[in-house]
C-alpha cells in the first residue's frame, strides 16, 4: 500500500486513491505545502475528482474538517467500501463530450431560398457555404478523405437502423419491401404546415394537442431558449410527409409512429409525469425551418426524435472543465413502443438531477437579483427622500431667515424714520395744526407745514404709535428709542443690533443713538425704503379716509387744512389682503 509522506504526517493510500492524486496534482498544480488540505479535500468528496476540483476552484476549500476520519488512518479495502455517499446525484467521473445544438440565423429565410432564385434550379444555398481553396489539390482531397468514410459510414449506419425500424414498427406483417423515406434535398413546402396535417385524424391527437409542452406554433429557435433558460427537456421530433394523398410519396414511418408511438396511452401518461419540465417540438422536414433543423443534425431519413437539453458539456478534449450548452442528450429509439420509453425514460432521468440543480440555482441567482435590486432601489429611494427633506429644510431655513430679515428690516426703518422725526424743522409759514386719537384712547396735537406730504404725516403718527409716546420732548424719544433697542437685541426673532453694538447705554443724546441705527442699517445693506403702515388716518366728520399719498401736500384737503381731527384706526390682516388685491 503506498504511504504518502509530508513532514510529520503520513498518508496511507490505496493505489486507486493514489493515481486520483496524482491526476489532482496534473490538473490544479498544487503547491507542496497543501498536500495534507488536497488529501482532506479529495478524501472528503469521496475521491471523486470532478466535485473536488469544482471545491478546488471555488477558492474557499482550505480549513474544511476531515469527514472521513483522520488522514494518517489506514486504508483498507473494507474500509472503502463502506465510505457513506455524499448526498443528492452521484458525480460523474467524468464529463462526455456531447452534440452541441444551434439555434438557427434569425434571418434564414431570407438567407435561404428555393428553387429557381439568382439562376440557381433545385438547389437550397445559405450564406454560410461559400468556401474557396487555393492550395494544392491532392492536398485537399485528402483532407476530404476522413469526411467522405465517416459520412459514407453514417448514411450505412443510418439506413440499416431504419430498415430494423420500419421492420419493427408493422409488426413484421408486411411482405413487401419496407420503403425509406429520406430528408428532401430542398423543402418543398414554403408556407408552415398545420398540425391537423401533420397528425391528419389519428387518435388521440387531442389529448396529445393538450399538454402543455407542446405548442404546435412555436419556433426552434424560441423551442431552444425556453429549453436553456428554463432548463427543460426539449424534445425534437421530426417527421416526413404524413399528409400526401399519395400513397407512394407517404411517410409510412412517420405515420406508424404518430399512431402507434407517440400518441399511444403510455407515451401521452408519461408526458404528463413530465409536462412541466418539457418543450415539444414536432415539425416536418418538407418545410423550411425543420428541414434546416435536420440539416444540422445530419439527418437523412425520417422519422427521427432527439431529447435535447441545457447541460454541462465539453465541446472539445481540451477543455478542462465542462460549460453549460444545448446538447443532444441521446437519438430516441423509434422501432418499438417499449423501447422508445424506455430510451426516453434512461435519458430523463439521467439528467433530471442535474437539471433540478441547475434550475434551483437559477432560481436563486434570480432571486438574489431581485432582492438585490430591490435594495438598490431602496436605497435610491432613501437617498431620493433624504434629499427631498434636505432640500425642504434649507427651504424652511430659508423662509424663517428671510422672515427674520424681512421683520429686522422694518424695525430698522422705523428706528431709523423715528430718529429723522424728532429733528427739528422750519415753523415759518403757515401751518396745519391736526388732532389725533388714537384706537386706545390717546389723544395728541402736531402742527406740519403746509408743503408737508400726507405720508409724511402717516410717517410722523407712525413713529409716536411705534414708540408709544405722543410728545416732542427728546429725552422722552432717547429713552424710548434705547429701551427699543434693548428689546430687539434681546429678541431671537431678531438679527439685528446681536454683534457687541449695544452702546446705548452710554448713548444718551438722538445724535448717538442715530450712528448706532445707521450702523445697523449699513451692516444689513439696507437702503431707507417706504414704510409699512398697519393703521389708517381717517378724518370723521365728514368721514375720509386719508391715504399715504407722497405727492398730494395737506394744504390740499379740505378736510385737513387749516385744521383737521384725525382718527388713528388700526387695520385688520383682511383689510390688509383686500386692498392688496385692490391694488392687483
């Protein structure tokens, strides 16, 4: 028994488990030191070296506990046979190298045309068959050698295995010669044949017509996608002319295995035990897209049915792992009843398992895909939401700064309007001498020139209501203005008068205060501005109301010159909106 040695531990093989090694270490290369890993790794998949290597290259292989026993254990022939298998379908050791099946141009009609087009007479050409030589002749004629014997080999093969066929099928009554009926050399019919044509009035036909594998309009091309994505079974039937009134142009073969094949109880229970992992495709080779079908195929003589599916398959020696392609599981045996199912049969369930997985794992790549996007999307609806609210809070934040500005603004402008009506003016001329009362019950007297304008008189009952004081003395004003200024800064709602400016209280003269406020007014980059009025003047007998006009003078109302009585009324926010829209 050879003993494996590597530094301390020992490795007691058997000779079979030995040459698994050895092919092992020829495929992956493995380096020295991973040789007691490579050993658990191999011993763990029950020295089966196809799901080792898949382990192998998956990467996260290293670490994985010895699920059969100690590696320095010795091996015994008994001991081998009771290794447990691993669970689910048995690995193969190896995978074959099966017929790959191609779906067809998407433009082979037009690619592909019929008899007499471009001077060509029974002919069918394709766009894939031009092919020139310039070397030497001898040369290329032993290269057609090997072509020649195998496709000579094949139509021998296939010739005899239709004559048992045929045999087989009538039963053997028939004395006469069983007559073959081969693939046209070009189609014959251009349009789709119906089914009804097909299966003519056989029995059975519509049980068969109700399964819901089989769609008798669909496409090859769209048959080969359903089987690859979907990972089902496609099974290909073609068949020749079973609908001719013509009893020497009739496929009696085909029509024997309609009748007595495919169509018979057995064959339609077992389709239903496998309706939802199976696509039908039944075609005849006179039309176009079947005859290009059996083309591929290499088919000669009809009738003849293939199990196709999406499985792992090595087109070529040399690869080194297997690829997921549409192969040509297995050519259905047709000359009996029996043996059609039971080649059906072998080939469905050889490959089932391998199918569920590759379903399964299908269906949770998608699912992971689904999930995945839904959490993208999500996310981008978050970020989407968290922008929205970011943009509605700067929004927010904005409407209350520009409030805050806007109110900061007004008192700034009544300060200052306040500090510009207690400067004196001229006496000389003519005066105006106006009663006021206001909503409260005070009562006051001005007298304004006669070129005074009426919002200028708006603006100097303004500043009385706004400091709440209705006299002209000036410490009475200074007071009021410094105790107004200490509200502001102490209001939040305010920005005003905020950055260490309070010098009101060493400013006791108007001069002083009026640089503190023009201060303000600088630093806001405020510009005089109208006033805002929130009462109205309104003369009551004969009631008129009088307006902030700026260029009508009171020497020009009646009701006002050379004396007047004025009442201050307050103004609602409705009476505000209205005039407003008035305005509008």
């Amino acid at each position: 028994m050879p003993v494996v040695n590597h530094e301390d531990s020992e490795f007691h093989l058997s000779h079979t488990e030995e040459d698994k090694l050895n092919e092992f270490q020829v495929i992956t290369n493995f380096p020295p030191e991973d040789l007691p890993d490579v050993v658990r790794l191999l011993r763990n998949h029950g020295w089966q070296l196809e799901p080792a290597l898949s382990r192998y290259f998956d990467g996260e292989w290293k670490g994985e506990p010895d699920q059969m026993g100690e590696s320095t254990q010795t091996s015994t022939p008994m001991a081998e046979t009771l290794v447990p298998p691993a669970l689910g379908p048995r690995p193969l050791l190896f995978t074959a190298s099966l017929p790959v099946v191609r779906p067809l141009p998407a433009n082979f009609r037009n690619d592909f045309r019929t008899i007499g087009l471009n001077g060509r007479s029974n002919t069918v050409w394709s766009m894939f068959e031009s092919f020139s030589y310039d070397g030497n002749p001898f040369l290329f004629i032993l290269l057609l050698i090997p072509r020649i014997i195998n496709r000579l080999s094949a139509t021998i093969f296939t010739f005899f295995c239709t004559l048992l066929s045929l045999h087989s099928i009538s039963g053997g009554g028939n004395s006469g010669k069983p007559k073959i009926s081969k693939v046209p050399k070009a189609p014959t019919r251009e349009t789709h044949i119906p089914l009804a044509e097909i299966l003519g009035d056989t029995k059975d036909k519509d049980a068969f017509c109700e399964l819901k594998s089989f769609k008798p309009d669909i496409s090859f091309n769209e048959a080969l996608r359903i089987a690859k994505e979907e990972f089902k079974f496609m099974l290909l039937i073609l068949v020749g002319d079973t609908y001719d009134t013509d009893t020497d142009t009739v496929d009696v073969n085909s029509k024997l295995l309609l009748e007595k094949i495919l169509l018979n109880k057995k064959t339609l229970q077992y389709l239903r035990k496998i309706d939802n992992d199976l696509i039908i495709y039944l075609k005849c080779v006179h039309e176009l897209e079947p005859w290009l079908v059996a083309r591929q195929l290499g088919v000669r003589n009809t009738p003849e049915i293939f199990l196709i599916a999406n499985v792992a398959n090595k087109a070529s020696h040399s690869e080194t792992l297997p690829s997921q392609r549409l192969s040509i599981l297995g050519k259905l045996k047709v000359n009996s009843l029996n043996r059609f199912l039971q080649s059906l049969t072998n080939v469905v369930e050889k490959y089932t398992p391998e199918l569920v997985v590759n379903k399964t794992e299908m269906h949770e790549l998608r699912m992971s895909r689904e999930i995945k996007k839904l959490q993208e999307d999500a996310y981008k609806k978050s970020l989407e939401m968290d922008r929205i609210k970011a943009i509605e809070k700067e929004k927010s934040l904005k409407h209350a700064q520009d409030l805050k500005l806007n109110s900061t603004a007004r008192q700034l402008k009544w300060l200052k309007a306040c500090i510009d009506e207690i400067q004196p003016f001229e006496t000389t001329g003519k005066q105006a001498t106006l009663q006021f009362r206001t909503s409260s019950g005070k009562r006051f007297v001005k007298k304004f020139p006669s070129m005074t304008t009426l919002y200028q008189i708006y603006q100097s009952i303004g500043c009385h209501i706004y400091l709440a004081v209705y006299s002209s003395d000036p410490a009475e004003w200074s007071n009021a203005l410094q105790d107004k200024i200490r509200q502001l800064s102490a209001d939040d709602d305010m920005l005003c008068f905020k950055e260490g400016q309070l010098e009101t209280a060493t400013a006791t003269t108007i001069e002083e205060l009026g640089h503190i406020i023009n201060n303000e007014l600088t630093s806001f980059d405020l510009e005089r501005g109208k006033l805002e009025f929130d009462f109205e003047l309104v003369s009551p007998f004969p009631k008129y109301t009088v307006h902030p006009n700026e260029h009508m003078s009171v020497d020009q109302v009646p009701q006002l010159w050379p004396n007047g009585s004025l009442l201050v009324e307050a103004l609602d926010e409705e009476d505000e909106e209205d005039e407003e829209n008035e305005e509008q």
